[in-house]
C-alpha cells in the first residue's frame, strides 16, 4: 500500500445560504428554498429541492415568480449578518478535531489531519458531521485527500452520491483513476474558464487525462500554477495550507441602492458608511491606505439619462483612519458628483496598501501607530466588535437611510441582535 505522508479533508456546508434558513424554522425542511443576492435581485443559493424543480444558479427572481409560486418556494433576502455568525460557530466546532485549519470561504475549510493515518479517517469525518450538525444544525460533506485538490474532488463526490453518506476518502482508492475520468477537466480545483477552453481544444476533457498529460506541456501552456494543479492531482501536494490568510491588496466596498438617490448629502451617507467598513477590514489586517477609489453610477439598464464617474486621491500620508478617509472621500464626491441623475450605485476602493510597520517615515512624521487616530479607531472597533457594527460611527453616516439595500424577505438575525433572538412561547 502506498504510504500518504499528508491528509487532507474538505469539509463544506450543503447549501450553506439556504441551511441557515432552515435551522430556526423547521417547516422549511423538504421545502425548496432560494436565498436572493442584494436587493433581492438574483437567486445566490438554493437548497437541493428547489436545484430539483429547475431553479438555475444566478436566475433573476423576477422572471421566476411564477415557478416559485407553482411550487410553494420559500424565498429569502441575503442575511449575512446571520450566516456569517453561523459559519464561524461552525468553523470553531473544526477547530476541534485538528490543530491545522485554514477557512477556505464563509462554507468551506480545509483540515490537515497528519498523524491522524491509524484512526478510520472515514469514522473520523462522520464524527465531525455529526458534531457540526449536532451543536450548529448544518449539514456537511467531507472529501479526504492527499492533496488539497484531491480532498476538493473527494468531496464533490460526497456531496453529489448519497451512497457516501456525506464523506469519502479518495486515498489509495482502488478506483480513483476511475473517478478523475469522471471530472470533467473544468470542474478541477484551480482549473478556469480560460484554462478549461485551452485544454478542451488540445482534447484533455477529464481530470485524469490532465493528470497524465507532460509536465513539460503543462507548464508551456498553463504556466507553473497549473503544473501544481497537475502535480495535486497526482497525489503531490504544492498547496500548503493557508492558516491566516494574506493580507489584502486592495479592500472595496460597495453595493447598489434600494432605490435611486438623487441627493449629494446621500452620496456622502453611503460613502461613509461604506469607507467605515473598508476601513474596518484595512485595520483588522494592520494595514495602512496609501489612496482612494470612489465611482459614482447611474442605472444603465434603465432608460433615464445615465452619468459615470471615478476619481482616485492620492493620500498625503497612508492612513487606516475611518475620519480620515471619508473627509477625502467627501471631498472626492464633491468633484465627481453632478445634479439631475438618479444614482444607482456607488463604492470605496483602498489602494496602495502596506504593513503599518513598513511605512517610511521623514522626520516631522507621526507614524499612524503612534498617532491620536490610532488610539481612538483601536477603541471605535472594540466597541463595535462587542457591541455590534456601527455602535459607534460617524456622524455623517446619519441614521435613517432610505438607499440601504432592498431586503424585504429577510429572516430574523437570530444569532446577532438581541431584539430578532428567537421567542419560545410555553
């Protein structure tokens, strides 16, 4: 028997969005569910029933509320504040059963489980299952590899095969040439759209077929990112963990408005509030902004006269500073902002972002680190991470908000605001 010196597995939510739903609302089960993308726009998750009925990925909802209608579909509005609660508490219950983790997305982790090979790997996982669906109420799959791209294929496979009971282990399996023929070549981990169209053209259709394809060829036409994909899926690992993820090179923030602002004081609300978030996120990765994106846009899928605009500040000093950031904000929406549009949309993008401990200073410098800014966004964000977001912000943000995103079917935040916590009445 072939000895693995790593273990790999890959445990992903089942249709995390629509899972959620379902955890404080037992009638949802064995009802098709689909979860609606910001200002209820498009569908962005659906459970296995309504995947059943036809509902396709990334399908606009108004043009499916007759089938959601016909077949009794339970329809939400994203509530990110709820599903990233409950990632985290799932991602906590991983940490349980190994030392190594890295959280791949908001549903999906890896674990290393070295010196875990005399255990019954497959035991292993399905105590893992049914620790997370015990304390959380969401369902697993887990795929367990020798590589991470193999754990990613091992775990398609316990998703898509009920035989499997939610986890298979791809290691030293008798047929697992067998089942990388069964991978369509684009579905591989790390394979795109281009790669995919690139090796369709030279016949290579299936995972296996990639796998033994010449490493010279490989790396003449899918540089060496795609040779570690080849070697993954030969069973080498080249993708190491990732246990605290890199750090940003660019943080933006934006979204499309409830309805359409006309007004320059609303442009500014929600400038604020999102450079209050962007911010949040260049602080959390000690990180400092070096300048400013801000963009402006009207809706040009309508037929009313349309109006785009950017402007990039360059910032004196690189700074993390909420204040700081939305008065060049302001200044930049000032320049860029013209009366007699309806505005669709608007975003931040920080740039040129460093370290806070690699700035260069000159001599009259404050460093950021140093500075009165510092020590008083330190205190805003330890009071909002207790307290809830925006506990404390900035006056220009204001209060009431009519261009806030549409969310007119969203569920209670269960987890995270004391007044939407579930009632039991006895």
């Amino acid at each position: 028997m072939k000895i693995v010196q790593n273990i790999y597995a890959l445990a992903d939510c089942n249709n995390f969005y629509a899972s959620c739903e379902r955890i404080f609302n037992p009638k949802l089960k064995g009802v098709p569910v689909v979860v609606l993308s910001n200002n209820d726009g498009i569908v962005i998750a659906r459970s296995n029933e309504a995947k059943a009925i036809g509902i396709p990925m990334a399908a606009p909802a108004f043009k499916n509320r007759e089938l959601f209608e016909k077949y009794g579909v339970k329809v939400f509005s994203s509530n990110y504040a709820f599903y990233g609660d409950m990632s985290a508490r799932v991602m906590d219950i991983l940490t349980e059963f190994t030392p190594e983790l890295e959280i791949y997305s908001i549903d999906e982790a890896f674990l290393r489980l070295n010196g875990f090979e005399k255990m019954n790997l497959l035991n292993y996982a399905q105590q893992i299952r049914r620790a997370v669906i015990r304390w959380t109420g969401i369902p697993l799959s887990i795929g367990i590899g020798p590589t991470k791209t193999l754990a990613k294929i091992a775990n398609r496979i316990a998703k898509k095969n009920p035989k499997y009971d939610g986890v298979f282990n791809i290691i030293n399996h008798p047929e697992c040439d067998k089942i990388l023929d069964s991978i369509e070549v684009g579905d591989v981990w790390g394979i795109g759209p281009r790669y995919s169209k690139l090796l369709r053209k030279h016949n290579i259709l299936t995972a296996l077929q990639l796998r033994d394809t010449s490493d010279n060829w490989i790396k003449e036409n899918l540089t060496v990112v795609g040779l570690r994909t080849v070697w993954e899926l030969q069973g080498k690992p080249c993708i190491e963990l990732e246990k605290a993820p890199p750090a940003k090179k660019c943080i933006t923030s934006s979204r499309s408005f409830g309805e359409a602002v006309e007004t320059l004081d609303k442009l500014k609300e929600a400038a604020a509030s999102y450079m209050t978030r962007a911010a949040a996120k260049l602080r959390n990765q000690h990180s400092l902004a070096s300048f400013i994106q801000i963009y402006i846009t009207t809706n040009r899928f309508k037929d009313v006269p349309q109006y785009s605009k950017s402007l990039t500040v360059k910032l004196p000093i690189p700074t993390a500073s909420t204040s700081e950031l939305v008065r060049t904000a302001n200044q930049a929406l000032d320049k860029i902002y013209k009366t007699g549009y309806k505005y669709k949309k608007t975003g931040v993008i920080l740039g040129g972002i460093i370290s806070d401990k690699q700035m260069q200073p000159d001599l009259f410098m404050t460093l950021y680190s140093d500075s009165q800014y510092s020590k008083l966004m330190k205190t805003v964000d330890e009071i909002n991470s207790r307290w809830g977001r925006h506990t404390v912000k900035l006056a220009t943000i204001g209060f009431k908000h009519s261009w806030t995103m549409r969310q007119a079917m969203r569920s209670p935040r269960y987890t995270t605001r004391w007044d939407e916590i579930k009632v039991i009445n006895i």
